[in-house]
C-alpha cells in the first residue's frame, strides 16, 4: 500500500474531469520510494508527493496489464496541458518511468533531476527546475504524437528521443551535452535553445532529425566550447542556428547518415561574436525569410557548402548572402554548385578558397577586404570556377574593400524568450 507523503490516485473514463480517488490496493511504495502499480486500467493516474519540495519520486513502474491510459505526475492536475506546466510540482527528484507492456500518455512537472529513464507512447511535456540526466523516450505502438515541450532549468545530460512524431521545444538553462533527436520519416525538432538571454551556456551534444527537419537551434553561449562534436544534421532542412561561436562542429542541412546530398536547404546560420570552425553543408540558402543567409561575426577555417550530389544537372541557386565578418582563413573553403546572385562578403583577407564548381552564372558579387582594414589579401587562385567548359561568367564583379566600403550587416532578429 501507499507509503508516507506518497499519492497515487485515479480518475475513470467515466464520471466527472475532477473526481480523482485515492487508491491503495493495487499499489506498493518501498523504501526508495519506488512507486508499483499493478494491473492499471483506463483511465488517467495521478502520482505525486505531499511533501514535494524535499521529498522524490523513485521509478513508477505498471505491470499486470497492458492497459492504456494517462499519468499526470502533479498534484492537482486534471487536464494535459501542451502550451504550460502544471501549476504545481509533484516532487523534488524523480528516478524515471518504467510502463511495461502498458500505453502511457504522460505530462509531468518536478523541480530536482531526473534520474532514471522515462519511457511513454507519448509525452505531453515535462518540466523541472533541476537537470535532465537520465534517456527519455517517446516511442507509440501507433501514430505520430507530439512531444510538445521538455523545459529543464539545469542541463540536459542525456538523450531526448522521439522515435515517432515530432519535438515541439527543448529548452535547457544551462549546458546541453546529450542530444535531442528525431527518427521518422518527415519528423521536425521545431526548437531547441540552450541557455537564456541573461544565463550563458554552451551546446556541447547533438541535435539530429535523420529523415525530417530542425526548426532553429539557439545557444545563449557557444555550439561546442569543449572537446566533443556538438553536431546538428538534418535531412531536409534547419531553419536558424545561432549562437556566439561555432567550434569543430558539423552542421548539415541535407545529411542521410551517410553523406550530404539531399534538398536539405539552410536558413539562417549566425555567430554573434566570434568565429565559425565548421562544416556547413547545405543543398543552398532557403529563400522563405528575407533575413536568411549566413552571417559570420569573425573568421571562418572551414567549408561552407552548397553541393547538387542529388540534382547535378539542375545544381540550385543561392540567392542568400554569405557574410563574414573576419577573414577566411587557410583551409577555410566557400564552395557553390548553383548560380550565386547575392553578395559573399569577406571583410577580411581571403587567405581560403572560394570554387564556383558548377556555377553558369555569378550575377553576384564578391567582396574581399569589405571592412576596408587595409589588411586583406587574396590571390587570383583563391576565387575558382572548376567548371571552365560550362562556366558563362555573366555581370561578374570582384571588389576589393576601400576606406568608403561599409561592412555588410546581418539583419536583425528578435532573441527574447518567454518560458513556453
């Protein structure tokens, strides 16, 4: 039976929203306070502690029946919420959700860490004060549910899957070192954000949709300030990242797990203070959002690139500009299969390459030296059309920066957030 400060109460799917009953019979409580229900039925359980500021949950476990229902772990709660937590917490701590065979629906608000794994057929929300620090898994027998939002006010360890359906947001206040992920055909991650515009974190882990998209990924410090890859991949398209610095990350619009070569396209990439050490590849810039491009605050050592493996005989255009604000540096590499007609500014010296590699129209411009600095340098040899016998150069100009020569600015965008 029901032990301590230990709630565990049912609604049927009969009868009135608010008649919860507390219950006893089918369930144990153990010393760890580890939470048993056997034989669940429909209906919706309701699981909390009364003493929730200084008391945790153990693992909630069903068995004895395969039964589907719903669990709100909160006191209170009547109704699944997607747009809010619950108003009130159900515990400090809590080591996981095991629900057997059973189908759960689950929304569920604490303030301590999460410690043990959570397994559901679809998870509402989950919000707490504290870290993320153990898996959590939506995986339904059936269909494609949302996973409307995880909010953590500490950091996220671990893994965030959805094995079906879509993730709405992921927002963690501070450091975010496991990954967030998406596995179904034509999945979307429509948010995930680390940190918050007064609290600075890094994305140390990994952000994945490996047959669907990202909507923007928002890091309040720097994309891999450490040792690990923070990789973010898509296969048909990310929306924003934006962050201070980018170091030794793969960001992929158009990534299958094998190579990029999908119509993955890239909206808006942006360091806000610093440098790009990346991989960037994309089958080119969207043109949905008149702010899109590629704006980089200081130098750049890697590839941006825009490549056609999966259409080569139609290449798309980009028609994005392509800004950065430092210099190109050796090894770094721009490089386009499509028509470019926008501007790829350099406000530094072009000490990289830029290879044109299938281009049979540069109606753009390119811009070496654009801060006028009087530092810059290139060479003939850095700007490349690789595709001489289709290259029909048209209205090209290469302008080399001179003290009248403004320093293109990224458009702006609005960055306050409010808790979803």
């Amino acid at each position: 039976m029901a032990l301590g400060a230990i709630k565990v109460e049912f609604r049927s799917t009969t009868g009135c929203s608010t008649c919860f009953t507390d219950i006893t019979s089918s369930v144990t409580v153990d010393g760890s306070r580890n939470v048993t229900i056997n034989g669940p039925n429909a209906g919706t359980y309701r699981i909390y502690s009364t003493a929730a500021s200084t008391e945790s949950l153990g693992v909630i476990t069903f068995t004895g029946s395969a039964a589907t229902f719903n669990l709100f772990v909160s006191p209170n709660a009547t109704a699944f919420d997607e747009s809010q937590q619950f108003a009130s917490s159900a515990c400090n701590g809590w080591a996981g959700l095991n629900p057997g065979v059973c189908h759960v629906t689950l929304q569920a608000r604490f303030t301590g860490n999460l410690t043990g794994t959570i397994a559901a057929d679809r998870i509402v929300r989950l919000d707490t004060s504290g870290s993320i620090n153990a898996k959590v898994d939506q995986d339904p027998a059936s269909g494609s549910p949302l996973l409307a939002a995880i909010v953590a006010g500490g950091s996220i360890t671990a893994q965030i899957n959805a094995f079906k359906g879509n993730i709405g947001t992921v927002w963690c206040f501070s450091h975010l070192s496991g990954s967030v992920n998406t596995y179904a055909q034509d999945a979307t991650i429509n948010l995930v954000e680390v940190g918050t515009p007064t609290l600075s974190a890094n994305l140390t882990g990994a952000i994945n949709s490996f047959a669907g998209s990202i909507g923007s990924v928002v890091v309040h410090g720097d994309i891999n300030n450490g040792t690990a890859a923070a990789n973010i991949r898509a296969l048909k398209g990310i929306g924003l990242v934006e962050s201070n610095t980018i170091t030794s990350s793969f960001i992929s619009a158009n990534w299958d797990g094998t190579s990029s070569t999908h119509d993955g396209r890239i909206g808006r990439i942006e360091t806000l203070t610093g440098n790009c050490n990346a991989i960037i590849q994309a089958s080119t810039i969207s043109d949905s959002s008149p702010g899109n491009g590629i704006f980089i605050a200081g130098n750049c050592t890697k590839e941006i690139g825009f490549n056609s493996a999966n259409n080569p005989s139609n290449p798309l255009p980009i028609n994005k500009p392509i800004v950065i604000g430092g210099n190109l540096e050796n090894g770094g590499l721009v490089t386009m299969d499509g028509d470019f007609t926008s501007v790829l500014r350099i406000n530094g010296a072009l000490n990289g390459d830029i290879r044109l590699r299938k281009s049979r129209f540069l109606t753009g411009q390119i811009i070496i030296n654009g801060a006028a600095a009087n530092n810059g340098a290139w060479g003939p040899s850095r700007v490349r059309f690789m595709d001489r016998v289709n290259a029909q150069q048209q209205n090209v100009s290469f302008d080399i920066g001179t003290n009248s020569s403004a320093p293109y600015q990224a458009p702006t965008r609005a960055r306050t957030r409010t808790r979803p």
